[in-house]
C-alpha cells in the first residue's frame, strides 16, 4: 500500500515545477490549483493507494472520477476537508467512481456539487464513512439530485455521513445488494434516505429530520431488478415537513410533504422499533405504484405494483397527521377525523394483488401486518369509497440480519 499525502505543500511543489511563484500567491489561488494535485493523484491511483487530503477548503471546478480497485480517498474530517464544487464547470457528478471493488471514501465534506455529489457504480465493497454532502443554499430544485448515490453495488456500507440539501435524496442505495445504512444524519432533502430496487438492506440508528419524506423503501418500473428485504429499524425520523422541491416527472416529486417512512411496491419489508413523530401527513405510509403517481411510466408486464410481506411493529408514534400535504389529504383527512383531528400513524393505499389471494384473503406471507397500530385503508381501488380505519394484527416472520462482506 503506497500513500499520496495530496498537502498543500506538494500544491506549491506543483506550482513551482510549472513556473509559478508560490510565495506570492495567496491561500485561495493555491486551493484553486490544488484540484489538479488531486486529480492527478485520482489519474495515477494503483491498487492499495490511500489518497489523503489535508484539512482546508479546496475549490474544485471539474468533476472528479476514479476507476482503479482498491483505492481509499481520506480528509482529516467533514468539518475539516471540504471540497468546494460551487464554481464546477465541467463534469455531471462531484465525485465519480466506476467499475472500482473494495473502495473507500471517508472523513471530508463535498459541497455544492452541480449535479450528484458522490456516485459510485459497479462495484464491490463500497464503505463510505463521516462523509458530509451538502448543497450550502438549502432546499431547492437547482441542486444535485443526489448526495451519496451507490448504484449497482454489492456489499455497500454507509455510516456516521451527513446528507443535506439534495433534490432527489440525500442518501440513496439502488439495484444494489448487502446494503448497511446507519448511524447517518439526513435532513432538508426531498428523500432523506432512499433504497430502491435493492435486495437486503439494513438502514438503522439513522436520524431523518426536516426532509420532504425521510425514509424511502420503493420499487420502480422499467429498472433491470426488483429489490425486496429491507429492515428499516431504530431510526429517528421526525418533522419531515419540508415542502417537496424535487424536479416535476421525478418520482419522488409525488412524495408528500410530512412523510415519515414510505414503502411504494416493495415486499418484505420489517419496521421496526422507530421513533417516528411529528410527520405532518402520515408516521408510515404503504403504496402501490397505482397511487404514487408516475403508473403513466408504461409499465412492464413483469414488475409486481404491490406491496406484500409488510410487518410494521414495536414503533413509538408522536403526533403526525394533523395538517396532511396537498388538498386531497386535507379532504381525507378531514372526512375521517374532522378539523381538530389527525390521521392514523399507517395510511395504506388498500391495493392488494387479487390474484394471489385464496379464499379472498391474502397469503400470510404477503400480508401487510401492523399489530396494535391503527391503519388506515383508504381504498384506493375503489375510488375511497369504503375508507375505513383498522388494526392488522397479523404478525410474519423477522428478516434476517444483512451480514456484509467487507
């Protein structure tokens, strides 16, 4: 293992070596050039290489990108090393890394990325850990849709970062398998903490506050898997009332403001032993594609719309469901608990798959199951009509631990 100390004296060292005059250039000219001493170290990365950088605020304005195995990129901390991407100018990503097994990003902060801020595609053993992206300016459209956004990955551990400001979310895991998300922070963005098309995910002692919905379990159409097998436990998810700022056409655009956990037409899926409070829709909501609002996508006769094998259980629920998003909400909301009132912590949409049932029930399997918890089923399929509030006091059996391989 060789280690490349990428230090503002090997920036002067570069300077000198082209001509420049490092004695007379202040501090925030050096940081300007410094991106070209990290990229250069990201370009001649060999296997077993431990790219350190130094505390500081380094201004970057290309995108960066790594393709080499077993590479480890280390600040000295998120407060500490921050790479400033607010004058990018070329490149769709902060930070890039493709085709690359056994890589670790850990302890900096990436911040006002023009689009995502750290993507990681195809690979294995991604650990990425006390990393901070952010979009400096708050909610807003403009910004990157996605901070930490591991994607076709296997064995993939998130934990002790911070996401904030992200249009599409802050913390995203997809088509992926053996994912570990915890001990994360993720607030303000439009999904605090996603997993989407993923098998065997475990996203626990989280803390997902003020985003639009703060941790999402879904299924899309048109992707070249489906996921199943996330326990989502031991969280903080509460206040996640920010107005949802993600781009129109974007699935999680239809996400409603005051979310706490949602799953959209994903299976076996085990919450549990979450502080959920203050949501101002819903704590829990449980959906179908009919209802998420982007069924117009042209959907293959393959994916499974249903969500089945939902076991919600040991939670503790405060407040939530007073003032829902979005007039048709208000209207239920109203119908069912008049003006002073909330709505129950589970909201389901009431779409089950009648051709799996038998003897007009559900396998036990595939039921969703939320014991001593009053749901509400808002008979989607039906138009609303026959909405009634009620207790599913199934149980199913406990997902088993996700054990990585790192």
């Amino acid at each position: 293992m060789r280690s490349a100390w990428i230090s503002m004296a090997g920036a002067a060292l570069w300077l000198a070596a082209c001509g420049g005059e490092t004695e007379t250039r202040d501090v925030s000219e050096a940081d300007r050039e410094y991106q070209e001493t990290l990229m250069t170290a990201l370009l001649d990365a060999r296997p077993g290489d431990v790219i350190e950088i130094p505390a500081g605020v380094f201004v970057i304005e290309r995108g960066l990108s790594l393709t080499v195995d077993d590479v480890t990129i280390r600040g000295q901390g998120m407060d500490e090393t921050i790479l400033s991407f607010a004058e990018q100018r070329q490149g769709a990503e902060g930070l890039l890394v493709s085709g690359a097994d056994n890589f670790t990003l850990e302890n900096l902060a990436i911040e006002d990325t023009i689009g995502d801020a750290v993507k990681i595609t195809d690979g294995d053993n991604i650990v990425i850990r006390g990393v901070r992206v952010e979009w400096t300016n708050g909610p807003a459209t403009e910004n990157g849709a996605y901070g930490l956004y591991p994607v076709q990955t296997t064995d993939v551990l998130i934990e002790d970062s911070v996401a904030i400001g992200a249009s599409d979310a802050g913390i995203y895991v997809g088509q992926s398998d053996r994912i570990v998300v915890r001990n994360n922070r993720a607030e303000y963005n439009v999904a605090g903490i996603e997993i989407e098309n993923s098998n065997h995910a475990d996203v626990y002692a989280n803390v997902a506050t003020n985003n639009t919905g703060g941790i999402l379990v879904f299924n899309m159409p048109n992707l070249p898997r489906p996921g199943a097998g996330t326990r989502v436990y031991d969280n903080e998810v509460y206040e996640n009332n920010t107005a949802n700022f993600g781009h129109e056409g974007t699935p999680v655009a239809s996400v409603p403001a005051g979310t706490g956990i949602i799953v959209n037409s994903n299976d076996d899926v085990e919450i549990f032993n979450n502080t959920l409070r203050n949501n101002r829709t819903a704590n829990v909501i449980i959906s179908s594609l009919f209802s998420a609002g982007f069924s117009e996508l042209g959907v293959s006769d393959d994916f499974d719309p249903y969500p089945e094998g939902i076991y919600i259980h040991s939670n503790s629920y405060e407040g939530g469901g007073g003032n829902p998003d979005g007039l048709e909400l208000q209207a239920l909301k109203l119908a069912v608990a008049g003006p002073t009132g909330r709505l129950p912590n589970v909201l389901w949409d009431g779409y089950v798959d009648a051709d799996k049932m038998v003897d007009g029930q559900m396998p036990a399997a595939l039921r969703i199951c939320a014991p001593g918890t009053e749901t509400l089923n808002i008979d989607g399929p039906n138009d609303n009509a026959d909405i009634q509030r009620l207790t599913l006091d199934c149980t199913l059996e406990p997902l088993d631990p996700v054990e990585l391989e790192l």
